[in-house]
C-alpha cells in the first residue's frame, strides 16, 4: 500500500506550487503559449521563431503598458487534456493574463471550451477549424488565422472562373478536411451551380494509400481535383499522381499547398500549375511585407514560413489588444478585441465584432518550378474579410451571438 | 455394494487414433481402485473424461446414477467429485491455508462476492482441512515456497473441502521420495476410509497400488485387459506379459503417461 | 478489369513494405516473446539513415546500396538496444519489457529530430525506375514492380534461413521451447541478439525501401505501429508466411476499400482483424500458444493481506493532507492532482484485471475513452444534467467491457491483448469518423459540471471522493472473493476449474467491472477538462495506463497508483524542457533497468533488505 507516498509527491508539488506563485511576483506582463511543439515541430518552431521576433521588436519599443511582453511555451503533447491543464497552470500559477497558440483544431476547441467556462481570453491562433468561431464560439475566444472556409472559399472562386465541370476531391479524413471540402462544395455550387462532384476521396490522416488514391481519383476522370491533403500525405499524393499522370489535362486546386512548410520540401517536385493558397515570402516587395521578411531572415538566417507570420502577428494582435485594453483584466481585453485593428506584414487586419474571426486574408496563386524548387507565381493576397458570409448568416453560424 | 461411478464403453480417438476403447468399470462406495497401465495405455485420457476435461468419443459416465458426459469440470465438481492433478496445480500467489479458503468459498458460491474480505471466510473450516492432511503448521505459509510432497497433501486438503463422494486422483505420489510416498498414501487412505468417500486413481508405483489398493484395473493399448483383486492382477499372466512384454517391470517409472 | 488489375498490383507493391517491417516484428516476438513497440522506431530511423545515404550514394547501385546499408545500420541499433536495454529484464515478468521499448521509442524520437530536424523529407525516386509501365493500358510505376519482384526474394531468403540453416533451426526451436535451446548449448542471449539484429534490419529496410513512394518525417513510428500489428496478428505470431500473406491481405484491401468504402479505410483493417481472430484465434497461420500459466514469469506473486492499521492510519492522514490541499495549496496544484487521481484510477482499473487476473488489454483506452463519451455524448445530445451523465459513463463503458470481453475471452496472453486492440481501435475509429454524432476529432466541448461543482475546488473534491473511493474500491475488490477468485483463475486455472470456479466468467466480469472504473476515471476527465476527443480512445492512452503499472510494479497492488503518479508528476516537470521526451525516455529505461519488479516492488526490497519493513515470510 503506498498510497500514502501518492499523498506525500502530491503534497511537495503543492508546496513547490505555493513558492513560485510569491516568485512570480509580475514586472512583466505574461501570455501562456501552449503548442505541440515537439508533435509539430516543423510547425511550431517558425511560429515561435515569428513570435520571438516580434517580441523583439516590441520590446525595444518600450514593451506594452509600459512593461515587457514575455511569452512563457509550453508543450501539451498534442493532447487536448494535457493542454486544458497547462492552461489552468499557465493563468493561475503562472499568471499569465491570457492564453495563446496551438496548430491542431481539436486542441484549439478544448482551450477555447476551457477559456470560456473560466472566463480567460484565448487567441486562437494557428487552429483553422470553422468551428472555433462559429459553431462552437463564445465571448473569449478570438482567432488570427484565415479559416478554412475562407481559405477554401478562395479557391472555389479560382475554380468558378474555369470550364471545368467536374470535381474530385481529396481531403484526410477528419475535421479540418471534412470542413475544407464543405466549404469548397458550398462556395463553388453558389457560384456555379451546375458543377459535379464525382468522387470524394478521404484518405486517414498521414496514412494515405496514394497509388490507390490516385486510382481511385483517375477511374471518376474528373476535370478538376480539389486537395486538402498536406504534409507527408501531399508528398506522396504528388509523386504518385505525377508518376501515374493524375495531373496531365486537370485543373488542381490545393488548400494551404502553397505554403513554405508543405511546398518546401517538395523540392525539384512540386507540382507546377496548381492554385493554391500559400505564404510566397520571396516574391513580396511591399513595404510591411518585406521589412518583416528581411528581419525574420537577418533573425533566423532562414526564409519565414507561414507559421512565422501567423506567429508574429499574434505578438503584435496581443500587444494591439492590451494597449487598447489599458489594463490586463480580462472583461477589459475582450473588450478591446472586438473590432480589434492591428497593423501587421499582410496590411491592416480587424477582429470582427460579430464573430471574432480576423481578417487576415491569405495568398492565392499558381504553383510553379523556379530554380528547382517550388513556388507560388501570379499570386494575389486576398482579404480575409470579403471571403467571410454576411453578419445574418454568421448569427445563423454562431450560437453564442444569438 | 452400491456403484458410485459406473462408466460404459468409454472411448476416444484422436485423428482416428483409438486412445481409450470401450472401456467398462464400476467404482463401488467406499472403495480404493486403482487404474494401472503402462505409458501410452491411456489412463490420463480416461482420467480426462472423467472430469470432464476430454469430450469422449462414445460411452458413458455415470456418478450415482447420472451421465457426467458433456458436463465441465466444474460441474463435475460441484455433483461431489474431487481430483487432484498430476503435476500439482495450487494457487501460487496466495497462502497455503487460502488456497483452501478458494475452494470453500466456490463450494459455499460466494465468489463473486465483493463486501467481505476473502482472508477471513471458512478459515476454520479450511484449517481443519489442512489439519487433516498435516499442513496446520504451514498455514501462513506462502504457497510458493512449499515442498513438492506438502503440495500434494495441499491438493487433497483441496479435494476434500466440498465433502466429495468420488475422489480421483491422477497419480497421487509422483515425484515423491519413497518414503513420502507411503505416508501420504497411508494419509489418503485414512481419510477416505473414516470419510467414506470411494477413490479412483492412477499410479506408477506397484508398491504403492499393491499396498493399498481393494482392487486394480489394468489398461493396456486403451483397452481394459484386467479386473479384479491384488492378488489376480499380480498373478495374472495377461498382465505379466504386458509389463513385462513392453520391457517394464513392476517397477515405478517416473515419466508421465 | 484493367483497373482492377492495376490496383492489385498497387496493393501488392505497398504490401512489401508492410511485410518487411511486420516480418521484422514478428520474428523478434516469436523468438524473444518481445512486444517491440519501438519497431515504428526502427522503421522511421530506417527511412531516414536511408535518406541520408542517398544523398551521398549517387546512380542505381548508391540507391540499393543505401537501402541495404540502412537496413544493416538499424540492424546494429537493434542490437545495441538489445543488448543496454532489454538484455537486463529478461528475467522480468512477462511483457514487462515493453516498458522498455517504450522508452526507446521515446529516445528515437527526440534523437531524430535532432539529427534530421524537423521538417518531413521526401524520399528520392530510384535511379532507373522514375517512370511507369502501361499494363493493359494502366499507369503502373516501375519501382511498383520492382517492389512486387522483390518481396518474394526476401519472403523466399527469410524461409531458407529460418528453415534450412543451422541458425534458422535454432532460432525455430527457441520459438517453440527456449529451454530446450539452451539445453542444446547454445547462448540464448545471442541468439536473442542476433534475432533482434535481423528483425531491426528487416524494419530498417522497410523504412529505406518505401522512401521513393514517400519520404520520412518524425511520426511515421507510431503511424505504422497499428498496421504493423495488425499483420501479425492476422498472419500468425513468428509466422514468415502469415506475415507475407497478411500484409498482402491487408494492403489490398485497402486499395479496394480506397475505392469502394473511401469514408471507412481506417475501420476496414480493424475489421478484418477481428473477423480474423474470432475465427482463426491465433491467426491464418500462428500454432496454438502453448499457454502456460499466465503473469508467473520470474518470482511467484506474494500473497495480499489488508493493510494493516499502521497503514490504514498512513492512508487516513494522507487523505486528509489531500483533503487540505485546498487550504494551503495552489489552484494548479489541485487541478494537477485531480489529473493524478484520474490517471491513478485508470491504471488500477487495468491493474486489477492485468495484475490480478493476468489479462493484459492493450485496448483499455476504449473504456477510458468510452466513459468520457458516454457522459459528453448525454451532454451534447440529450442535455442530461452532469449528474445523471456522470451516473451512466461507468455503465455504459461497463456495458462496452462486457460486450467486448465477451467477444475476446476466449484468446489467451497476447492473442488477448492484440484482440482487445483491434476492438479498441475499432471504437476509436468509428467515433472518428462518424463526425455528425460524436464531433469527429473536433470532439464534444463545452462539457462542465453542474454549477455546485463549478470551480476547481469543489470539483477537485468530487475528483477525490471518487477517484480515490474507485480506487479503494478496487483495492477492497482485491482482498474479496471475487479478487481472491480472479487470482485463483489465473494463478491455475485448471485447479479452479476443478473446484467450481468458472474462470472465464470470472474474468469476464472482472474485465466488465474494470472496465467501467475506466469509465468512471473517463467521466470524471470529460468534466474537468470540459471536452473529449479522439485521443483520449488512442493506442496511446492505453499504452500510458499499461507502461505505468509495470513502471510501478506489476505484482503489487499499488504498482498502478505509484506509477501513475510518478510518471505523471514527472512528465508535468519534464514537459517543461526542450528534450523532455529523451529524458523522459532514458528515465523510463534507467528504471526499467534498476527496479525490474517496478518502483513499488522495488522499494520494498530495498526496505526489506536495511530491515525498514519486517520481511515476514510468504506476506508483503
């Protein structure tokens, strides 16, 4: 029977717990970042790089409130309850004023149903589930990032303008695929309705059989793919598809395939002639996008990924939101998110009021081979806010504005 | 006398193999018989299917006037039939005297109970039981570290404790020193007799079966080839040849059959 | 037709990697009797070392080169793994070593991404074989074929070796009787080794050979884990052609289920396993385990008496230290011990089943899991108040234990386990993919206690009057008849057969009643973290519940809560810093290999031994 020895390591980490709160006595002001940065690592680690520098930046600019902005990360895992823990810990032992991060959807979802039920602010901001602001959105949770739907609204606007008639899709089976091929189906049939959808193919998540697949899709002979998938799956989706000839003849739409951490390592394969959404940092000559590609690069001796910009600008949404609150106190911030405006690489974003979703928008364009390695070309950024459905249908949407 | 046990043409085969053939017994009350045979003769399979572990072929086993055949062991057990095992089968995590606790507490249906602690049911009962086979003194022992030979007599203990009727008992002194094996014999003989329980069982050593045996089976090939007292079995020509004929003498040989 | 053809070939061209990393995994078991979890790990370090090679090894024969040296490269990891890490607990209780493959795994991980960082890597096409080859005027790629051709002469150079070499013999003959091998004079601990190096290199060469149909990146260790299992399991353990056959099965139905039933390929395969193994219960070509009695490897189990009131007054001054907490600990220190006891509770629930009945379940997730979702589910659906939700979790993960107890009791030792896997996969899956009622892997939010619970204080009391009154409960079980009979069962179930006890019935309803603890650690979890997912029906979960009772030992009672809590205070602590996970790894392994019998077995040595406790005879 050692229970008892349960009691006792149970009673030293409270103890432990206790000191540090008198420790942690705040001259700085605290926001707790809570990623699967080891389950993710390819992900989370540009996105901590962008966050670092902008705290830099802000920083030397005399920090917020008169105070220095820190970010204290910290791993879940990748598991939800491990992150609803961290968060617990990160606001009451830490005390931290607000909560942070993740990449995954569903980790997203149990940090924002935890931030609501204790009344903490929670900046979603890598997850892209529609349903963190929408189905199952509430008063403390904002999101940075361009959702799916947005994003696949993008691309069915591409899609509408060719003659292509009909579709195939491919998207890993669960939440985020199941959502981006909703979307993309919802926003193409409104545009033109008289496309078909032949066959959807949903592949498990990182176990995609991409022979098969590629049968599959080539035995609908569609005239357009639209893809969801990424990561390894792409990967192995594209040279399958190529090998086999899938590609030859067909338009190809590709939610986030442009992205540096999905195209990158494709090298002298990427696939050329897709439309996709990305991140084209190399092509960008605007002033903020370029000064921010400059730092990031002089910083980290490395070209930013998506994850790095979306990391920066939720520094810099953090510190916008706090200057505006004048005060760390959590109904304060709220209210300074709603209707939010920060100035950031991609141009002026807005946490709208109705939704809590930013208008970050993303970039669309045509993926092709340069130097043998693929890159986005003829890409345009598109504002997140014309892509978003009217404030009727998004009261519809969201309950919690109801 | 009344037959306790009544087994009619007894078979089995094995891909055809004929392991038992009709075989024919009867156990009477208060009896001590033995079943004898060289290795291979079949013994253990008949034992099997007398407990229900081997389906027979054909046949059938009567205890007290019922058809045991198609029964489980447990259910076997519960109509009144102990046995204890070849090679011993105890509970090696629990204490020598819980050991027998198990088996009250199965005999008396309590065991999917959950409310009392198991340690204190029938302890009494089960000492008395272990009294009786001379293990009292090791009781609190840890079952794991006991002598091959207390084993066997913790086996008994075991096979006594629902008051059985039938006692089988596949080949009672294996493994044991001679001297061991006399006194655990003469234990057994003594409780079945002040008992009145009737015994069936196997064994290797002649001077064992010769010394305490009311009468002798012997099984050659799956087939009953001999019945009767000490006396016939040990003058018997028949069964002279076949121990002597398969190069055995009436000799233990300690391989199991 | 064509088309059919052509996705044959595609099933059997994916089916060759699949069978040299299963016939790796199988082989290792069949000899070792090793559950290899970190065979994804020899698999993942395969496909990058193969990588590596590649880019320095250039034109046709650098790439075959490359593969070949990646398979030998793992091969020698294997054996170094072997020898530091699992040559020490052979003589652990059985299983135990899994322990410490996981923690390997753990080790390749971090090691891993330090080496390759942490960008996933696409494989290079094969020199000579980039293009495709039209078959009844399919596109079929050539180094599909070259795949499909080579198989057969590694399953043909396999069966030579095993069957026709004095090595193979051996190694057949340690799988069927390892004592006998070391009566005919020969260093089992070599041979242990040298099956390890060729199961290891088998991994590795699959890792190396599939990477021009893909790449690698850091979680194709647990990715393929499932998959791999499951083709031995259908094959037959230690079984070269049920493995071939297996994998072969496998993959093409999957290319069909890609085609037919594309919303279902994550079921399909668990599917199969199970059909499989309730028909052919050790697999299209496994022999019948020669069961001995279970969970007696090594030192017999002691016996159990109540604590005493020493004890008692111990755990009666700690419970009330707990029940303090809130006066003079944090906020967090609440909420992490709440996790604790939940955790605790899980682990003993599949303690009292594995410890006391020597049923190992590798799917007790399922009724984790199955607990929290009963209890969402009630939420979300019907708007049941917390307290009826949290009523019903543990009954209706009774409920699923006794479903799927009873459709596995009839397998022993890992047949068991594999088959507890395959149905707890299969709940897994299912509420998955059926995304309109369960959520999917957005899971069920917003899923709190009634308002007298709300806050961490009042619902970390509720957490400790029933997470510490499940595990009482479980504890009191054990010194029950019902515990005495669980053990009896297991311990010898031929004398408790004997004597009217109906083992499999006992186990049954033991797995039943363990199963619905689980539930009840689940319902407490889904109300203190307000949500569910996926993840919490995962192999992962399992193995967490399953890697802490053997960490915390397997043959005491309090092996479950002591490693529970351990490792879960640890990980809290370690998860703190960059490489957590490796030192989380080289711990698990350091302990594994310092405390064979688990910390609590251990420390009771030790006690034992400087006369701390009274060693007394035949008790603990």
């Amino acid at each position: 029977m050692k229970i008892q020895k349960l009691m006792a390591t149970a009673l030293t980490v409270a103890a432990i717990g206790v000191a540090s709160i008198s420790a942690n006595a705040a001259d700085t002001i605290k926001i707790g970042e809570i990623n699967h940065y080891k389950r993710m690592a390819a992900f989370a680690n540009p996105y901590k790089n962008g966050i670092e520098l902008a705290l830099e930046q802000i920083n030397e600019a005399g920090g917020v409130l008169g105070k220095p902005l820190e970010f204290i990360y910290r791993d879940d895992q990748g598991k939800p309850g491990e992150a609803v823990k961290i968060a617990g810990e990160l606001m009451t032992r830490d005390n931290t004023v607000m909560l942070t991060g993740t990449i995954l959807s569903h980790v997203g979802l149990a940090i924002s149903s935890y931030a609501a039920e204790k009344k903490y602010l929670y900046l979603a901001s890598e997850p892209l589930a529609d349903s963190l602001v929408w189905a199952k959105g509430n008063d403390y949770t904002f999101r940075l990032r361009a959702s799916t739907y947005m994003q696949a609204a993008m691309l069915a606007e591409e899609a509408a303008k060719t003659d292509a008639k009909t579709y195939a899709t491919i998207a890993p089976n669960y939440a985020y695929g199941k959502d981006a091929v909703a979307a993309f189906k919802t926003a193409l049939l409104a545009l033109k309705p008289d496309v078909e959808f032949v066959t959807e193919q949903w592949p498990a998540l990182f176990k995609i059989d991409a022979g098969a697949e590629a049968q599959a899709i080539e035995r609908a002979k569609p005239d357009a793919i639209y893809n969801v998938t990424f990561g390894g799956d792409l990967a192995k989706l594209v040279r399958e598809g190529t090998t086999r000839g899938l590609f030859e003849g067909r338009h190809v739409y590709g939610l986030l395939t442009g992205e540096p951490e999905y195209l990158d390592p494709l090298k002298d394969e990427a696939p050329e002639g897709w439309v996709v959404t990305g991140y084209p940092w190399y092509d960008l000559t605007d002033k903020s996008n370029k000064d921010f590609v400059d730092a990031y690069q002089a910083k980290f001796d490395e070209g930013p990924k998506i994850g790095s910009l979306v990391g920066y600008m939720t520094a810099q949404s953090i510190a916008a939101g706090i200057s505006k609150a004048g005060s760390t106190d959590t109904d304060a911030m709220v209210a300074a998110f709603k209707g939010l405006e920060v100035d950031t690489p991609v141009g002026q974003i807005m946490f709208r009021k109705q939704d809590h979703q930013s208008t970050m928008g993303a970039f669309v364009g045509t993926t092709a081979l340069q130097d043998g390695k693929g890159v986005m070309v003829d890409w345009v950024y598109k504002n997140g806010a014309d892509y978003l459905p009217s404030d009727e249908e998004v009261m519809k949407l969201r309950p919690a504005s109801q | 006398m009344n037959h306790i046990l009544e087994v009619r043409n007894l078979s089995k085969s094995f891909h055809g193999l004929r392991a038992v053939h009709e075989v024919n017994f009867d156990v009477s009350e208060g009896e001590l018989l033995a079943l004898i045979g060289p290795n291979g003769a079949g013994k253990s399979t008949c034992f099997n299917m007398l407990m229900g572990q081997l389906k027979p072929t054909a046949g059938e086993v009567y205890f007290q006037g019922e058809n045991l055949v198609g029964k489980y062991p447990r259910d076997i057990w519960r109509k009144g039939i102990g046995r204890t095992f070849q090679i011993t089968a105890t509970y090696s995590s629990m204490t020598v005297v819980e050991n027998v606790q198990m088996a009250l507490m199965s005999f008396h249906r309590r065991i999917y109970s959950m409310l009392p602690y198991a340690h204190k049911m029938y302890k009494k009962e089960a000492l008395t039981f272990l009294e009786m086979v001379g293990l009292a003194s090791q009781a609190e022992r840890h079952c794991a570290i006991l002598a091959y030979g207390d084993l066997k007599r913790l086996e008994l203990a075991i096979a006594l404790c629902h008051n059985p009727t039938l006692l089988l008992m596949d080949e009672p002194t294996a493994g044991m020193a001679p001297t061991e094996r006399e006194s655990v014999m003469q234990l057994t003989a003594d409780i079945v007799r002040e008992k009145n329980i009737s015994v069936l069982f196997t064994e290797h050593d002649m001077d064992v079966v010769f010394g305490h045996a009311h009468r002798i089976l012997v099984l050659n090939r799956g087939e009953l080839i001999a019945n009767g007292s000490v006396d016939d079995i040990r003058n018997n020509p028949v069964v002279q040849e076949v121990y002597l004929g398969g190069g055995n003498l009436f000799e233990s040989d300690k391989a199991a059959s | 037709m064509e088309l059919f053809f052509a996705q044959l070939l595609t099933g059997l061209a994916n089916a060759a990697t699949l069978f040299l990393v299963a016939s790796g995994l199988s082989l290792i078991f069949g000899v070792t009797r090793i559950v290899n979890f970190a065979h994804g790990s020899f698999y993942m370090l395969g496909a990058f070392i193969g990588y590596s090679l590649m880019q320095v090894l250039p034109g046709m024969f650098g790439f075959w080169l490359s593969v070949l040296l990646a398979g030998l490269a793992v091969g020698v990891i294997g054996v170094i793994v072997e020898i530091l890490v699992l040559r020490p607990v052979y003589k652990a209780p059985e299983l135990f070593q899994l322990v410490a493959t996981f923690g390997v795994i753990l080790v390749i991980q971090d090691v891993a991404l330090y080496l390759w960082g942490a960008d996933d890597v696409l494989g290079p096409r094969a020199p000579g074989l980039k293009g495709i080859v039209r078959i009844m005027g399919e596109p079929v790629p050539k180094y599909d074929l070259a795949l499909i051709a080579i198989t057969p002469f590694f399953l043909f150079g396999l069966w030579y070796l095993i069957s026709k070499t004095r090595i193979g013999i051996l190694v057949r003959a340690a799988t069927q009787d390892r004592e006998m091998v070391g009566a005919l004079g020969v260093n089992q601990a070599w041979l242990f080794t040298g099956v390890f190096f060729l199961g290891a290199t088998l991994a590795g060469l699959g890792g190396a050979i599939q990477l021009p149909k893909g790449g690698a990146d850091l979680l194709m260790d647990f990715n393929i884990l499932a998959a791999i299992f499951v083709v031995v399991v259908i094959g037959g353990m230690g079984s070269l052609p049920g493995a071939y056959v297996a994998a072969a099965l496998i993959s093409i139905l999957n290319v069909f289920g890609v085609t037919f039933l594309p919303q279902s390929t994550l079921v399909l395969m668990f599917v199969v396993m199970a059909v499989v193994l309730m028909i052919k219960p050790y697999g299209l070509f496994g022999r019948e385990e020669v069961a001995g009695e279970h969970g007696q490897v090594g030192e017999p189990e002691r016996p159990i008496k109540p604590a005493g009131l020493k004890v008692r007054l111990l755990v009666a001054a700690g419970l009330l230290l707990l029940a303090l907490l809130p006066v003079f600990g944090s906020d967090f220190s609440q909420v992490l011990t709440s996790d604790v006891i939940i955790f605790c509770l899980f682990a003993a629930s599949l303690h009292f089943i594995l410890g006391l009945g020597g049923l190992v379940s590798f799917g007790h997730a399922a009724f984790f899991g199955g607990g929290a979702y009963v209890a969402a589910l009630l939420v979300s659906h019907v708007d049941a108040p917390m307290e009826i939700a949290f009523l019903l979790a543990p009954i209706g993960a009774g409920f699923a234990a006794f479903i799927i107890g009873w459709l596995c009791m009839r397998l022993t030792g890992v047949y068991f386990a594999m088959l507890t896997l395959a149905f707890a996969q299969l709940i897994w899956s299912l509420v998955y993919q059926w995304g309109e009622f369960t959520g999917g892997d957005d899971g069920l939010v917003d899923i709190w206690p009634s308002a007298w619970l709300n806050g961490t204080t009042p619902y970390y009391y509720f957490t400790l009057v029933f997470g510490i009154g499940g595990i009482l409960l479980l504890r009191h079980a054990a010194h029950s008849p019902f515990g005495y009979a669980l053990r009896a069962s297991r311990d010898s179930s031929r004398q408790a057969e004997a004597t009217g006890i109906n083992t499999k019935r006992i186990q049954w309803a033991a797995f039943t009643f363990a199963g619905s603890l689980a539930g009840l650690s689940g319902a407490l979890f889904v109300f203190s973290k307000g949500s569910v997912f996926p993840t919490e029906l995962e192999i992962a979960r399992s193995f967490d519940a399953l890697i802490v009772i053997f960490l915390g030992g397997v043959k005491t009672l309090s092996g479950a809560v002591v490693g529970g809590a351990s490792l879960e205070y640890a990980k809290d602590f370690l998860t703190r810093f960059e490489y957590w996970r490796l030192t989380l790894g080289l711990i698990i392994i350091f302990v594994v290999i310092v405390a064979p019998e688990g910390i609590s077995g251990t420390l009771r040595k030790v006690a034992e031994r400087f006369g701390i406790i009274r060693q007394r005879e035949g008790e603990s």
